[in-house]
C-alpha cells in the first residue's frame, strides 16, 4: 500500500518574503468520513467533516480572504487559503492535512506559488493519483444583489450577483476597471462538470495593475510579492493579452477565488448558476452563506 507522504510548498505569501505549507494525502480508508484538516503551526484550526462549526470562524477580507479562529488561545488566523483550497475538489472521497507554518508575527499565509493552483494540483495529483467525481450538492437558491464599495459613499452600485438552481456549477465573471481613463475588461464563462473543467481554472494567476501595486507598496501592503508570484498587468487597455496562460485569465483567477472562497468550507460545489459582475471575496462570501445551509 501506499505510504502517506507529506508536500512542501514554500514561496512568497501576500505580505512576507517566505511563508510555507505541507500539505499530506492520506491513505485511503473508507471506513473513514473524507475530509480536509488544516492546521496552523501544527495546531488544529478547522476541518471540513465538521462543516456546521465553519461559522465560527471569524471571517474578513483584505486582499484576500483571512479566517480567524476564536476557539483557541491565543487565537489563530488563516489567511490566502483560496488557492489552494480547490485543489481538494479534485478528490473528495480523501483525507488529507493542511498544516500552514506561522510566521514571526504568528499570522499563518499560504504561499502564492506562481499565484494560481497548478503547482499544488500537479504535486498532489501525483501523490493522490487521478481526480475523482466531484462531488455536489443542490442549492436551490434564486436571489440577485447590488455591490456597493465600502470604501467610498457611492450610491451607485459597481456590479452585481445573479445566484439560480442549475444542473451543475456554472458562473460567469466580468470584471471592469477605468484605467487611465480607459475602460478595461476580462471576462470568462466556466461550467463545471468534471475535473477536467477545472484545469484551466487552476492554471489562472493573480494579477494587478502596476499603478496598484506601486500604491499598495507605498503603504506598506504586499510586502512578500515579487514578479513571481503572479501577473503585473501594464495599464495600457488590451496591452496584455500575450502574456496570459490561458484565455482571459484575469476574470479565470476571480472564478478560482470564488472557488476557493466556497470550498475552503466543504470540498464540494453547489449546483448552482452565478452571474458576477466586479465581485471579490466580500461577495463570495455572501454566496457562501446562501449555498452552505444545503451542503450541511
């Protein structure tokens, strides 16, 4: 039988200059319920057998999404999870242990890697072997909401959020930016079925503006990103296409946030169609809230 074998990943994070996770598939034993326990610095944070305790976990947004567990003493948080946490989509009859290392200011970050999920799907998917069915659940849930910035007084809404019952998981994302006075735009239809839909999902990689990174820099945010870990985007409309790994890749990374976002809790989507238009991990959020009470 195969031995269990334990994966490290170490790259940049969001904010510091190294940050590392270890990630081990478990042998199979289906005497054994399936699930993901993450770990932060070797202590236990949340596992996903235990679905109806996800909303105890604390939960903000920055640039990415932060869970904070009030169970433990001193608290514990979890930040940037969204890449990695489709991956386990892949196979949801295993058990497998996510242990995130701390670092020296006892704040736990999954590294970016290259800024999407490939490199942790192609080392787990030759420890874990070949994908299996995924795994859904009926949501039967039809509402549709304005976004507003928070940031700002603005009475006019920036996009929106369509959610209704479908066969599977389909969503269509568009994002829009003014940049330098030019309208920019990604946008990207996904339906999952089957593994094989989610490849180029994972392919995709974070981006940013250079002006946005430059501002973000200045006010001491991103401290740990470098050309590495994702796309630096030039801020000439249409001038960046040649450099994407896959069609729209920008609106394809917001789909694998929104994955990462509803599957950090359960590694199983809802059978649902999304419309978004300029969503982030705020809104996803609020998606989540509305499908999970059916995957309980």
């Amino acid at each position: 039988m195969k031995r269990s074998r334990k994966l490290d990943f170490c790259s940049p994070s969001l904010s510091y200059g190294k940050a590392s996770v270890h990630v081990t598939a478990l042998e199979r034993n289906p005497q054994l319920e399936p699930r993901v326990e993450w770990l932060v610095g070797g202590h236990p944070f949340y596992s996903t057998d235990a679905v109806k305790c996800f909303a105890d976990l604390k939960f903000s947004v920055a640039r990415t999404s932060i869970y904070e567990s009030a169970e433990t003493s001193p608290s514990l948080k979890l930040s940037s999870a969204e890449h990695l946490a489709p991956v386990f989509l892949m196979w949801p009859s295993r058990r497998f242990v996510v242990d995130v290392d701390c670092n020296e200011d006892g704040v736990a970050e999954v590294p970016m890697m290259d800024g999407s999920a490939l490199p942790f799907f192609l080392a787990l998917r030759k420890e874990a072997g070949v994908p299996e069915e995924l795994a859904f659940y009926d949501a039967p849930v039809h509402d549709e909401w304005n976004l507003f910035r928070t940031d700002k007084n603005d009475s006019e809404p920036y996009g929106f959020v369509r959610i209704t019952p479908s066969e599977a998981f389909e969503v269509e994302y568009v994002l829009e930016r003014n940049v330098g006075g030019s309208l920019w735009t990604s946008s990207a239809s996904v339906s999952i079925y089957s593994a094989e839909d989610l490849y180029n999902v994972f392919a995709a990689r974070t981006f940013i503006f250079k002006n946005e990174f430059d501002e973000a820099r200045k006010a001491g945010l991103l401290g740990g990103v470098d050309e590495s870990c994702g796309l630096l985007l030039d801020s000439t409309v249409g001038a960046n296409a040649s450099a994407f790994r896959v069609l729209e890749e920008p609106a394809r990374h917001k789909i694998l946030d929104l994955l990462g976002d509803l599957c950090f809790a359960k590694p199983a989507l809802p059978k649902v169609r999304l419309e978004i238009r300029n969503g982030g991990h705020l809104s996803h959020r609020t998606i989540l809230e509305k499908v999970l009470p059916y995957a309980l």
